[in-house]
C-alpha cells in the first residue's frame, strides 16, 4: 500500500513539473519575436567602358560614386519576403527573371515574393537578357551590358543574402512616417499658351524659362517611409518618393545621383539603422523644374532629399507588429501597335548594319518585350501587407498617376509604392496621358493599360 501510494506521488510529481514545463515554454514562445529581419548590401558598380542606360552613345568612363543593391529578407510569414533596390537603370524580361529566382533560392522561398526593383538612375546599366541574345545574333554581343559582370554581381547579393540570414535580428514593430519634400519634382507635362500639350519637362529643363516656370503639376510631394524595429531599436528604413533621379547623365561618368547620394549621407548618421531608398512611380515625374543639370544643383537636390528622409523620419508613429500577409496577382499588357514596333520592323532595325550601334539595342529591346508578351508571360502585381500599411510594387515606368491610384483605393492606410519592378514595359502612361498622345521610344505598351492595372491594384489592395 505504502508502495502504491509513493508511484501515485511519484506520478503526479511528474505530471506537475510537466505542466509547468509546458507552461513555461508556451509563456516563452508567447513571448519571443514571431518575425525577424536581416539586411545585405552589395556593391554592384559597373565596369568601365560600360554601356550606361541601355542606349547612351558615351560608355562609362569614370565611377564618380559606387552602385549598390540594398536590401532586406523578411521572415516569420508564410514564406520569406525579400525586398532588393538596386541603383541601376533597368532590369527587363529573362534578366528580371534571374534576379529573382537566384534570390527566391537563397532565401528559401518563391519568385514572386522577391521584390527587385531599379532606382533608375541613367548612368547606371540597363539588363536584358532576351535582348542580350538577340544582339549576340548580329553580332553585338556585350554592347548592352557585360553578361559575365552581370551573372557574377547577382551570384554576389544571392550569396550575401544566403549570409545575412546568420544574422537576422527579432522584429517586434514597424513604423510610418512622410514628409514633404521641397522643391524637386515636377511633371513633364506643360501646357504652352496656346494650349498644346507636351511632356517635354525633362530631368534637366531648369534652365528653360518656360519649364521652370510652369507649375509643378501632378506629383506626389510626399516622401514616405516604412522602418522595422526590435523593441526601440531600429534597424531598417525604407524610403519612396516619386521623382526620376537624375540631375545630369550621359557624360559617362557612373554614379548613384541624388537620390543615392542623399541615402548615402542619410546612412552617416546611424550606421545601425539600414538605409535602402526606392524610386515610386515617376515615369512622368522629374526635376526637370528645378533642375538645370549643373553640379552644383545636384549637391542642392541631395540636400533636399536628405532632410526629407530626416523629417520623416522624425515623423515616424510606431506600432507592434502583428501581421505580414502576401498577396499577388498577374496581368498581362498589351504590345503597342506602332507600325515601327512589329516585329518585322524590328528585326529590319536590328539587323541593319548602316543604322547606329544605339538603334540596333533599341531594336533588340523592343523584341525582347514583344517576345515576352507574345509568350503570354504574364507580370506580377505583389503587395506586402502590414495592415495599418501596405508595400505595392509596380512595373516599368508606372506614372504617378499610379501611385496617387493606389492611395486613394485604401485612404485609410498608408500605401507606400515602388516603381520600376519588371521594366519590360518602359513608359506606363494613364488613360489622360495616352489622350494627350503621349509618345516615346521607350514606350512599349498600348493605350488601355490603365483599365488592366487598376484591375490587378483592386484585386491586391481591396482584398480582405
């Protein structure tokens, strides 16, 4: 009996200590960080003698500041979320599609959850690889960007990626902050007195009376950021704003301009809290207002965005973070119907030996995209939603109509937008562009793409 009563003791003994452990450990995983970030950065400066924009006829000949690919994984949801901006100028169809799957594969998860995009700056590399074959044809092989530098450089950031996952640190907030930001960005499009519509307002029209003296017209005048923080402890901080950031280009001379070089100085000040800047939808968006393409002007416009990223940041309202939900949808685009653009045509243009060596790439680039859509490859539309806030990633040269789009689909939220994701389609102007007859070499899409983008943003944002 004696012996019965010492098993029965024994047992719930056991049973109490049991409990307790499973307590205890549901307390502690109650209490630890269900999200963790790591961040990587990688130096990706082109080569001299280095074509710069795709098409600029002057190749690199000095490195003025260096390009780097800034960015961060995002872990604790479903899958991974890798979000990767790069200074260069574009990176279009078989070339986008490496960048992401080498860095779905290093962070563990899929393509459409990685979200590359291009700052956009001019002398900086265009990549293309189904245009990169193409000019191999006839060839041209290496004049519109270096493949072996190229495949090399994505290998690099997959590579620190893989590596910073070591060092991912716990994530417990997330905060929003905007500022406006002050004398920079205007609209290319100006209406003359005699009523014509032109979108003539380019990145260095400051010296024309007329230009800078017209209104700004539409922009978005506010620089918005997105930080992640363990506890008080920042760690990252992710600005947009909507401009293209050039102040000069095409003197070969590579360089991140004023939007890197204002991030750069920005990232100075605290060399714990990661600085990554993001272009948002400024196909139509420039300095062209108030910018005369001078040096001097540059470091002006470096300032400016870099009090912009400070004030925002001095704005910035903190909350846990609780949720990160991913959502995507695709679309397709259609090809522009230009004469100049069948494929025929095209194809006459790339291989005519009499026509420039920029001609014959336009060429190629052309047809790359006209093969892409004719694959009926579609693009994707992601977003990364924080519930007070969402990150939306458009492709191309979205126009800022875009954004404001965006915006206004969720007034109660704050929608922070990318632009120039998967930059096959160049220019996406908005219906009121294309009646204003918007045109361009860059311009690859038909009119009607506005109905299909405002689509696939209602199927991301408005979703419950």
């Amino acid at each position: 009996m004696k012996a019965l009563r010492l098993l029965v003791f024994e047992s719930a003994l056991v049973l109490l200590l049991l409990a307790s452990f499973v307590m205890a450990s549901g307390a502690y995983a109650a209490d630890a960080p269900r999200f963790q970030l790591a961040t990587f950065s990688v130096d990706v400066t082109i080569p001299l003698n280095h074509r710069c924009m795709g098409v600029l006829p002057t190749k690199s000949k000095k490195i003025v500041d260096p390009l780097y690919a800034h960015g961060f994984v995002l872990l604790g949801g479903e899958k991974p979320i890798v979000q990767c901006a790069v200074d260069w100028c574009e990176i279009r169809n078989g070339a986008y599609d490496q960048w992401r799957d080498a860095l779905a594969q290093a962070a563990g998860t899929t393509r459409e959850r990685v979200l590359v995009s291009s700052l956009h700056q001019h002398d900086a590399p265009v990549t293309d690889a189904g245009a990169a074959q193409l000019l191999t044809s006839v060839g041209l092989t290496g004049e519109l960007y270096d493949e072996a530098f190229h495949d090399e450089a994505v290998e690099r950031i997959a590579t620190a990626l893989r590596n910073s996952l070591e060092d991912a640190q716990p994530v417990t907030h997330f905060g929003t902050g905007q500022a406006r930001v002050k004398d920079v960005a205007s609209n290319r499009r100006v209406v003359y007195p005699d009523g014509r519509v032109s979108f003539g307002r380019g990145s260095r029209s400051g010296g024309n009376e007329f230009y800078s003296g017209t209104a700004e017209g539409l922009i978005d005048p506010f620089l918005k950021t997105i930080s992640l923080w363990n506890g008080d402890k920042p760690l990252v901080a992710l600005h947009s704003y909507a401009t293209h950031p050039m102040s000069y280009y095409g003197r070969g001379e590579v360089t991140s301009d004023f939007v890197g070089l204002a991030r750069e100085r920005r990232q100075r000040d605290d060399f714990s809290v990661k600085q990554i800047y993001v272009s948002g939808c400024s196909g139509d968006v420039t300095a062209g207002k108030y910018n005369n393409g001078t040096h001097e002007t540059r470091l002006i416009l470096v300032d400016r965005m870099y009090k912009a990223m400070v004030a925002a940041w001095e704005n910035t309202k903190r909350v846990p973070l609780e949720q990160v939900h991913f959502r995507n949808t695709t679309f397709e685009l259609d090809y522009h119907p230009s004469p100049r653009l069948t494929t025929e045509a095209l194809t006459a243009s790339l291989q005519d030996e009499e026509q420039t060596v920029e001609k014959r790439i336009l060429a190629a680039m052309s047809l790359s995209s006209r093969q892409r859509v004719a694959a009926r490859q579609p693009i994707d539309l992601p977003v990364v939603d924080f519930g007070p806030a969402q990150i939306v990633l458009f492709p191309g040269e979205a126009f800022v109509g875009y954004q404001l789009m965006a915006q206004q689909m969720r007034p109660d939220s704050f929608v922070f937008s990318i632009g120039y994701g998967e930059c096959w389609p160049g220019y996406i102007p908005t219906k009121s562009a294309f009646d204003d007859n918007f045109g361009d070499s860059w311009l690859w899409v038909a009119p009607g793409s506005e109905a299909k983008m405002r689509t696939a943003l209602e199927q991301v944002l408005l979703a419950k």
